[in-house]
C-alpha cells in the first residue's frame, strides 16, 4: 500500500520533470530511449506505443524506473492513452504472461517488486507488450508496444544510476 502514493507522485512528475529538469540521454535502443535526471537523481528507460486503439486522449507511455537515494530499482510504470474507468482490470500482456496491474485513472503499475521482476524479465523475450482495459463508456484501451531495444535500455538506465547512492 505505501508504493501507491509514491508511485502516483512519480509517475504524475514524469512529464512535468521530463520538461524542467535537464536530462541526460543514456541512448536510443530502437524505440526505447534511457536518461539519467541528476537533480532528482533518477534514471529510465521510456517508449511511446507503436500502436493504440482509437485516438489518445493522453500522451502515452511504458517506462521502468531507478530512483536509488529511495532504493527503487526496476519499476514497471504505464500511462495508457485514455482515462480507465474506477474498478476496471488493467491487465498487460507480454508474450505468453498476463499481469492484473493496479493504479487509478490512467496510471498503472506492478503491485510489488516480484512482479516489476517478473514483467521485466518477460519484457526481455518477448518482442511486444499490450495492456488493455477500458474507459468508463465501455471503449476499449489498448496500448501496444514493441520490446525490440527494451532490454538495453532498461540496462543503461540500471548502469546510469549504478554509482548513485
């Protein structure tokens, strides 16, 4: 429960920070990009969907995060690109894995550090990645992304705050 709000307050500065703090780029892997933030200190690994269904109402993204002054290391966020409706199932597929992820609204995350793990390392074999759900109309969300890059980016990120204590 104490992940919640923390993830929130992050995932909600994503952008706002994305846009103020400068950042350093770690590199392009395909569609996947990693940075390092030295003011927060945090580093990332972020990519748009290569697909969505319909037009997003918000700017989407998948990314999975390294804060180490707060000793978080590999967490799995998503912004899907319309609103989710309360109560509804966010779930992610990846390959063969299926994971029931928690969060409000748009936001979406794992609900522990097992399954940050589990979803990055399925992440690593497998070529795409959609999560789904819908809106409180009934419309469907459905984000997809490719994973070619993600491993790498997700390991320049790691290395990116490695010495960062």
């Amino acid at each position: 429960m104490r992940r919640m709000p923390l993830l929130f307050l992050i995932a909600a500065a994503v952008p706002a920070t994305a846009l103020a703090a400068p950042r350093t780029a770690l590199g392009i892997f395909e569609g996947w990009g990693a940075f390092r933030e030295s003011a927060t200190p945090r580093c990332y690994a972020i990519a748009a969907p290569s697909a969505t269904i319909g037009r997003p109402e918000i700017k989407p993204y998948a990314s999975v995060g390294y804060w180490p002054k707060s000793r978080i290391r590999g967490q799995f966020y998503v912004r899907l690109s319309k609103e989710r409706a309360p109560g509804r199932e966010l779930r992610l597929t990846i390959g063969s894995r299926r994971f029931i992820l928690t969060g409000n609204g748009p936001h979406g995350w794992a609900s522990d550090a097992r399954m940050d793990a589990a979803i990055i390392a399925a992440m690593r074999s497998a070529p795409s990645m959609s999560v789904a759900s819908s809106t409180a109309s009934g419309r469907a969300i459905a984000d997809t992304y490719r994973l070619r890059g993600a491993a790498t980016a997700i390991d320049a990120a790691a290395l990116g705050c490695a010495s960062i204590r």
